[in-house]
C-alpha cells in the first residue's frame, strides 16, 4: 500500500511539473482609467516568464469589436524575455507591424489615437520564434462616455410661452471628432397625478423619435398641438453604432395658459378707405372696427399677401353684424396659407361696393 501511495505522489509531481514548464509566460493585461482607451495604454502590459532562462519570443495584440470585426493588430518583432517580469514598452510596439481594420472604428484610432465608445475585446498573445503560442490573455472592456448626455432647454419645470420650443440637450462627454452619435427624443402629456417617469412610461408620446444626430429639435408643426396650461415630460437617449451611451434625466415643462388682455385694453384700428403706411401686427387674430352704416347682416371681406403674387386666403370665417360700430376679431392662426414674417392686408367692401383698407404684419 505504502508502495502504491509513493507512486502516485511521485506521477502527480510529475505531471504538475510539465504543466509549469509547459506554461513559459503568463500575461497580465492594461486597465482603463474611467473607461477611456488610448493607444498609449497598449505598452501597459506586463509578460511574465515562469523560465529560470531567458525566452525568444514575439507579441501579438489585437483589439476587435463585439461583432468580431479587427480594430487594430500589433505585432512586435522578436525580443528576449528575461526570467520574471517583462514590461512591454512603446519603442518595441513601434518598431513592430501594425494592421488597421475596415471600421469606422480603426479610422477613428488611426486618426485620434483614441477609440470611439463601444464593446471590444482585447487580446495579447506571446509567440516563440517557431510561432509556437506560449500564452494569451484576453479582457472585454466597454469605452463609455465619462458622461452621458444633458437635457439643456427648456428648464427642468420651466414655464414656457410658446407652443413650439426648440428643445436642445448636450451630447455625451469627452466627444471625440468623426463620431456620430445617433439620439432618440421621448415627449409626453403628463396628468396631474403622475410624476414624470410615470408619464414618460405610460402616456402615448407626442414625439417619439430616433435617429437624430443634431443636439436641438425644433417641435415639429406636424406633431400634436402642445395645448397651453400642461405639463410634459421628455428625455433624450444617445448612442452609437448600436451601442448605449446612456440617456438623460427626465425634464418637465410647462406651457403657459395665455392670458387674454381685457377687451377695453385692445385696439381696435377703423377700416379706412385710405392707405397709409401704418401696419399692424397680429399673431394670427386681425383685428378691427367696421361701422356698419349699411346695417349689413354679414361682412364681405378679403385677406391677401402684400407679395407679388397676392395670393388671397381662402377659407375664412363667417362675421356676422350688427348695426352700428362692429369691433371685429378675424382669427386665422389655424390657416395653414398664413406665412410668418409677411405683410397682409385685409379689404372691407360694403353693399355699396366701397373699399376699407387695414395692412397688417404677421409674426406667428
């Protein structure tokens, strides 16, 4: 028994010895400081010869994407190992071959000496001088943003007082040139009893779009209405070639109920049968006095661009009047023919076939 036991003992040492010979290096691989890769960090790797001799011995590092695709491959020319630890350094990566892949990715390092964000892997792999592999050593670390995208306008809870605001955010941090970042944009009608990550979560969105690569959005005229005295929530998302940059916190504003100025306080400009060069600006309501002389039942009126074409705006509504002074309010902010920054005038005729004049600017 005794016999059979010194045996074995002796077979186990054996065999761990020619597993320790057979292991000549072991590799210890770079970190990344906040998630950030230069080419420098390279040069980070330590090799460790097991040997009590020096070992002829070439290095290959390689960096791929998550879809295996090459990045970057190193490969050194022969050096010796001495027994111990071995610091790979810049001169012998240098002075080696380097191989760039297809990818926009190997473009932006061959160009900046920096990776773009993603997921890639990371191998380093020690060859002796009969290209027989002595050991790798792989790690998969993702390049992220030290930050990630920022909503900036409109203010967290701000009151607003237009219906169309352009919304703008800023893009993940550091950015480095030739990379574009693809955003999606969330916005939603919140209820009075939600907080905003409800609303954001369960109301149909008004705006739900990807694919943007600018940093501001001006709300689209084709999207719903944003009605005056609500509240909404929306939140930004960034990414890049699939890959999550992270999304932002979620903001809220409101649109500010108008508040109509008591009619007393309104001017009401007469029709004249005269042009001046006086102008009156109107965000989409014409307003003016008719003094019904004729006792009219209904207006005869007509609203036409200054431009050369005076192209005439169809579907107006119906006013009906009285006798006497009529104060007049035309509201057409929902006429899609209304440009911004142009000159209209408005033309009364009366049942004698006469003509009042008023010119007015509309600025939206």
């Amino acid at each position: 028994m005794e016999k059979i036991t010194l045996r074995f003992l002796i077979l186990v040492a054996t065999v761990c010895s020619f597993s320790l010979s057979k292991a000549q290096v072991a590799i210890n691989l770079f970190s990344f400081p906040a998630k950030q890769f230069f080419v420098d960090d390279l040069w980070k790797t330590v090799i460790i010869n097991a040997s009590t001799s020096p070992v002829t011995a070439y290095i290959q590092l390689a960096i791929t994407d998550n879809n295996h695709a090459s990045i970057l491959t190193v490969t050194t020319s022969l050096q010796n190992l001495s027994p111990g630890l071995n610091h790979l350094t810049s001169t012998e990566g240098l002075s080696g071959k380097w191989i760039y892949g297809n990818t926009q990715s190997a473009a932006i390092l061959q160009q900046t000496g920096r990776l773009p964000f993603g997921a890639y892997v990371f191998c380093v792999t020690v060859f002796s001088n009969t290209n027989k592999q002595l050991g790798v050593n792989c790690i998969e670390p993702e390049v992220a943003p030290m930050t990630p995208p920022q909503l900036s306008s409109p203010y967290n809870t701000e009151a607003i007082e237009i219906k169309n605001p352009v919304l703008t955010w800023i893009p993940p941090r550091p950015m480095e040139q030739g990379i574009i970042v693809s955003y999606n944009l969330r916005l939603v009608e919140m209820q009075s009893t939600q907080n905003s990550s409800d609303a954001l979560l369960q109301n149909p969105p008004l705006l739900n779009l990807s694919d943007l690569t600018n940093t501001y959005l001006n709300y689209p005229v084709s999207a719903p209405e944003l009605k005056s005295g609500s509240t909404y929530a929306w939140q930004v998302g960034a990414s890049y070639e699939g890959y999550n940059l992270g999304t932002t916190d979620i903001w809220t504003f409101t649109v500010k109920a108008k508040e109509e100025p008591p009619m007393d306080d309104i001017i009401y400009p007469f029709v004249s049968k005269k042009s001046d060069a006086k102008f009156y600006v109107s965000h989409g309501i014409f307003r003016f006095a008719y003094d019904n002389k004729s006792n009219e039942k209904e207006l005869t009126y007509k609203i036409m661009s200054t431009e050369k074409k005076q192209e005439k705006l169809s579907s107006l509504p119906q006013v009906i009047l009285k006798s006497g002074v009529n104060k007049v309010q035309v509201d057409i902010r929902k006429n899609a023919a209304l440009k911004k920054n142009e000159y209209y005038n408005l033309e009364v005729k009366d049942s004698k076939g006469k003509i009042y004049k008023l010119l007015y600017y509309y600025v939206g």
